[in-house]
C-alpha cells in the first residue's frame, strides 16, 4: 500500500482532523464523540453517520486501524492512529500552523 502523503490527502476535514486526535490513543466510537466534544467545547459535534463513513475511509486509507475488537453482539471496536495517520495528521498540523502565523502578520 502507497503510503506517500498526497495533495489530495490534505486539507483535512475539521472532523477528520479531530478524529485522527481522538485516536491518538485506543478509542472507540462514542469516546471519540466525546472526546472531540470536550476538546472543542461542545463547538463540534460529531454524529454518528459522520464518524463511522468516516471510519471506513480512514481504514481504507491506512490512517487508523482496529486496535481491539470485543466479541458480542454489538462487536464494540477501538480504532488507533496508525504511523501513516500520524505523517498526515502533523503535516496538517504544520499546515494550519503556517495559516495561523500568517494570519498574525496581517492588521485588520
């Protein structure tokens, strides 16, 4: 699997963006619900729709991957960044970094 940072991997969506903080440790779906709600102080609230497509695509870009799997009827997940999720996420990181320095040298 190609996992070379593209142009099309960035900008990140706010919510990806978040996600992929959340899961800086092993987190499962309403963990990251919440925890993204906390971070932004209730500003961005993640539905569930949004966080599971988003889920699959992030699987399917090799950005996180199932850390832990319980067996049952429900099959709660816990999702983890991968090394590849992280590459992306601090170039984001340093991207919205440079906006903002930018953005102070400006009088408004």
């Amino acid at each position: 699997m190609n996992n070379k940072i593209t142009e099309k991997d960035l900008p990140l969506t706010e919510a990806v963006f978040y996600i992929l903080l959340a899961l800086r440790h092993p987190n499962h779906g309403y963990g990251i619900i919440q925890e993204v709600e906390e971070m932004t102080g209730g500003r961005v609230t993640l539905g569930a729709g949004t966080l599971y497509g988003a889920i699959q695509t992030l699987e399917k870009k090799n950005w996180i991957s199932v850390y832990s799997e319980e067996a049952g009827s429900r099959k709660k997940k816990e999702y983890l960044i991968t090394d590849h999720g992280r590459e992306v996420f601090l170039a984001e990181r340093d991207r919205i970094s440079e906006l903002s320095e930018n953005a102070k040298k400006m009088e408004v």
